[in-house]
C-alpha cells in the first residue's frame, strides 16, 4: 500500500503543476465510480456525463489547493456530489423530490412504477429489476438517495461516507437506516399513513 | 435490546458496522423474535437488490472530451486571470485619478470629498464592471502585446482628465500599489466585515473618515474587488435564499465570503447551511476544495 500511496502522492505533485499526464493517470482508478454516482444522482447519462466532466475540470484547476489532509478520492466524490445537487437545484427537480413522498401524490409514485413492480411470482427479468430498482431509488429525497448510492451501489464505507458527505458517522447511519426503510417501502408500494 | 434498539441497528449490522457485543445482543434478540427478523431479512433483501444494480461505464469518448475541456478551459482561464489583473488596476488608478483631481479642486470640502469618491466608486461599479467585463474586455484581448495603459480608449480619457499623467507607466504591477496594501491587511477584515444581510452597495463611506488618506485609494480598489465578487456570488445564488454574514480579504489576495443559505430540507423543514465563497483572481468557487 505504501508503494501505491507513493505514485499517488508523485502524481498529484505532477498534475498540480499542471501536468495532464499525470492528471489522467491520477483520476483513471476514481472516475468510473465518479460517474456511476452522478449516472443515479441524475438518472440520465447526459447530464451525468455534463456533472463529471464540469467536476474533473473543477478538481485539475483546483488541485494545487488540495491540501491532501483528505483522501485525494474522497475529495473528488465530494466534488462529484456536490455539481450534482447543484445541477438538480438548478433543473428545480429537487422541489419535486424533497420531500421523501410527494404526498399527495403517493398514487402517482404507485402508478408510474406499477406496471414495472415484480408480478405475481415476483420475478422479473434481471435488467428489469435493475431500472425498477433506479427508478425506486430516484423517488427518495435527495439526502437519503445520496448514502444509498454512495453504500449500496459503490460500496463506500461507513467513514468515507462521512467523509464524501461532510457529516459525522451518526448521521451516516441514521441516514442509511432511514433510507432502506424507505427503499423498501417504496419497492413495496406501501403508502405513508 | 427491544425492538426499537433493534430496528434501528440493523442496517448497521447488516452493513457489519456494529461491535462485537452489539452484534451478539442483536443476534440473540432476532433468534427470539419472529418480528424483528422480518424486518430483517426485508432489509437484507432490500439491500441485495441494490447492490445488484450493474455498474456502467464510461463511454469511450469520455477521455477525449475531458482533455480537451481542460485545455480550453486553462486557456479561458489565463485570459480570464490578464483580465482581472488589469481591472484591478484600472479600478485603483481610476480613483487615484478622481481623488488627485478632487483634492485639487476641494481642499476645505471634505464632504465634498466623500461625495466625490461614493460618485467614483458608483461609477465604476455601474460602469466599469459592465464595461470592462463586457465590452472593453474584447478590445483588451486584440492588443495583447501593449501595455495595460496604453488600452485605454479616447473615450474613456474624459473620465481620467488630468489624472493621465499617472498613467504613463508600462506595466500593471507598477502602479497597483499592492506591496502597500498588505500593510494594512490588518485593518483590512474590520474595515470589510458585513453585519448580516449585506445588500449590492457600497458601504457607508464615512467609517472611513478614520484612515489615512493615502490609505483611501487602496481601499476603495478593494471596495470594487469586493464587489465584483459580491455580484458573483448574487449571480450565483440568485435562485436561493441567502444572506452575506461576512468576508474579508488575506494578504496574498483572497478574499473569502461567509453565507448563509436556507434550504428546504425533509417534509419542508427550513434547513440553515453556512457555506464559505473563495475569490482569487477574479474566479469565485464554493469552498468544498
């Protein structure tokens, strides 16, 4: 481990100085999972695309400011989270999606993703299950979608969660727990009384 | 441990985050309750679908394009850094020339004085961040190799007058008398602190009556800094509901700007965020970095 910190280390001196090179070779192991996260955040490829690609630029301008008392991956997820809330701000989806249910539009949630939900002997086609999955996912509020794709989807741990998210690890929990819950109602297509 | 304990540990122990005593109490609970183990094994699940969702690749053009939008992207921004270095200098000459010809004019009229300053940094506020951002901005880039003063358009000497004759020296550095600003970077987060919201105008003029006079100039440059970045950060948030607590500038240029953001959080809670603004160079980023 020591030998890889040391590259990481040699890269990010190069790239602060503005070598490209080095840049790239420095995101290569971080941006799949960079995109993956935006790709759930904004449920559309484009915009995902748009989100990593305006972070990656934001990340090399502002690498000789990293102070490298974070994780180097750490911080670009943070970056990565952050231009996406800032882009569903933007596109105003997030008024629809703050609260966790619309509530009065729980039989909307129902309907749109009734004709997807497993049938009667619960089984689905395995790429069908996925797009339901993503479209249950993408009904929670931002705050509880957000540590579902950070830990069940790109498996990040509790304390880089905390780390990603900027917040303590209590709130990482109550906030996983919560939000499975929720998951789960909303696979389930129970309403909230 | 009840139930309630229960429920709320088992994500955790799902995600194997709880200590060995915790895990073992848990365990012995749900081994004796037919409930709690229902719950359970619907977490799992839950949690087994989602981490059967495939992950996606990148699409091949990705790295292509990423470069790409780097190189432009560093050359906008070495432009971007010219421009703002010569608008510094222009907005500090611009009222060292205002002041040498008001204080010609109105020795005894020290009113007089502070009207003419508060009229000298409006108008540069007005006109020269519409100006020099938009248009003079284009004439600045088509005449690369002259020096920054010799830019200035016969329309715009009207407006220097007498005050010309300073600005005969090639060279920005030369005249922006930053070395002497950074003596008074101690006075400088006082002299700048904003008391809550703070609106899109200049400050109260007469909190300055206390520095020197020499002092004023340079102030009144980092006035108009202060207020390129306020404008920013108003652009920026223009959709939210925010208020400027405070900012302040360092020695080596930055300023930083503490806001206040209120956001709608769960079942349309107000939620209060702090976030801190960083300015250099004419750039503005959240400081997340």
């Amino acid at each position: 481990m020591g030998d890889i910190d040391q590259t990481e280390k040699e890269l990010i001196q190069k790239a602060k100085q503005g070598d490209q090179d080095s840049f790239e070779a420095l995101i290569l192991s971080c941006k799949e999972k960079a995109y993956n996260i935006a790709l759930r955040y904004m449920q559309n490829e484009e915009d995902a695309l748009d989100a990593v690609q305006e972070s990656f630029i934001k990340i090399f301008r502002h690498l000789p400011k990293f102070n490298e008392q974070s994780r180097f991956d750490t911080w670009v997820y943070r970056i990565v989270v952050n231009a996406c809330n800032d882009m569903l701000r933007k596109s105003k989806k997030m008024k629809v999606i703050d609260t966790v249910y619309k509530n009065e539009e729980d039989e909307d949630i129902a309907f749109e993703i009734a004709d997807k939900a497993p049938g009667p002997d619960g089984l689905l086609e395995k790429k069908e299950e996925s797009e339901y999955i993503v479209q249950c996912l993408d009904k929670l509020s931002t705050e509880y979608k957000e540590v579902l794709i950070l830990r069940d989807l790109n498996g990040f741990s509790y304390d880089e969660i905390a780390s990603i998210l900027d917040c303590s690890i209590g709130t990482v929990k109550s906030k996983i727990s919560r939000a499975r819950q929720k998951f789960k109602d909303i696979y389930l297509l129970k309403r909230v009384i | 441990m009840n139930c309630i304990d229960v429920r709320e540990m088992l994500s955790m122990y799902i995600d194997d985050e709880l200590d060995t005593n915790e895990r073992s109490e848990l365990e012995v609970h749900l081994a004796g309750c037919d409930e709690c183990m229902r719950e359970y094994d619907a977490l799992l699940e839950m949690t087994l679908l989602l981490r059967a969702v495939p992950r996606v690749s990148l699409p091949v053009s990705f790295d292509e394009r990423l470069r790409s939008s780097i190189e432009t992207s560093t050359r906008k921004q070495l432009e971007y850094k010219k421009r703002w270095r010569t608008f510094s200098a222009i907005a500090a000459v611009f009222v060292i020339g205002i002041f040498s010809i008001t204080m010609y004019n109105h020795m005894d009229h020290t009113d007089g004085l502070q009207d003419e300053l508060r009229y000298a940094q409006n108008r540069m506020s007005a006109d020269r961040h519409s100006q020099w951002m938009d248009g003079r901005m284009n004439h600045i880039d088509s005449r690369q190799s002259e020096s920054t003063f010799g830019r200035m358009e016969l329309d715009d000497r009207h407006l220097y007058g007498s005050a010309e004759g300073h600005m005969g020296h090639p060279g920005a550095d030369d005249i922006m008398p930053f070395g002497v600003m950074n003596n008074m970077d101690q006075e400088v987060p006082q002299m700048y602190a904003g008391q809550g919201s703070r609106p899109m105008t200049v400050p109260d003029t007469s909190e300055r009556s206390t520095v020197t006079r020499g002092g004023i100039n340079q102030n009144e440059a980092m006035r108009a800094e202060a207020d390129f970045y306020l404008r920013l950060i108003e652009e920026k948030l223009r959709y939210y509901n925010h208020s400027i607590i405070d900012y302040w500038r360092y020695e080596d240029g930055v300023w930083n700007f503490q806001v206040e953001i209120k956001l709608f959080g769960e079942s349309h809670a107000m939620v209060t965020k702090m976030y801190m603004f960083v300015g250099q160079d004419g750039e503005l980023w959240r400081k997340d970095l």
